[in-house]
C-alpha cells in the first residue's frame, strides 16, 4: 500500500477489474461502509464527450455511524461526503484507493474531532488492507 497526501492506494495486480471492485466493497461494508453512488468515468466520458479512457470506478461509500457524528461536530462537512474510493486500470495493474478522512478533515480546522477521524481513517486502513 502506498500513501497519498490526500488518501491510500494499494495495487492489485493480480485481480481482474471486477474483481477488485467485488474486493473493496466487501472491504468497506465488513467495517459498516455502504456504497452510496458509483460513477462508471470511462462510460460517463464516452457518453458526454464521447472520450475514451480505462475503467475507471468512483464509489462513494458512507458508514452511516461516523457520517452522523462529523455532520453533528461540524454541519457542513457533508461538503467532503461520502468518502470515495476509486478503483482503476493501469499499465501496472488494478489500483485500488481510498480518500484520506484525515486529510479531508483537516480542511475543517476544527478541534476536538480527532477520535472520530482516527477511527474513520482506522476502518479505511483496514479495508485497504482487506482489500
């Protein structure tokens, strides 16, 4: 797994695609992450500017407990939700990837939400690593 300033990623270059996909939601959803949106970029592209490009998915994942506690410390965090994973094609392989909640809520500046982002960015590196 290597680190982002912003996220995680991990290479998966063994799995196929679909597999991958198959992996990081079952990930997410075993640390009480439900996927909320999927955006499919290489058919969204294709369609509205008829560009090619690999697949590449965009989940949007929640854990229901954890979102309501950040809107809660701070109402307008849902600005940064849900937290994305994205999975990806490349020369290398299948790279999977989660947004960093640390770094997310450190564009909040507020104090005293440092358990409930430790916990966040906890469950997301388990899941990277389940992945």
């Amino acid at each position: 797994m290597s680190e982002l300033t912003y996220g995680h990623e991990k290479l998966l270059a063994n799995a196929s695609f679909d597999e991958a996909v198959e992996r990081i939601t079952a990930a997410l959803a075993a640390e009480g992450f439900g996927i909320l949106t999927e955006i499919d970029v290489k058919a969204t592209l294709k369609k509205k500017i008829d560009k090619d490009f690999r697949r590449y998915k965009i989940l949007g994942a929640c854990n229901p407990n954890l979102a309501h506690q950040a809107l809660v410390a701070e109402p307008q965090i849902g600005l940064l939700l849900p937290c994305n994973a994205v999975v990806q094609e490349t020369d290398a392989g299948v790279v999977v990837s989660v947004a960093s909640p640390r770094a997310m809520f450190s564009l909040v500046g507020r104090d005293g939400m440092e358990e409930l982002v430790g916990d966040a960015e906890a469950r997301l590196a388990r899941v990277m690593a389940a992945t």
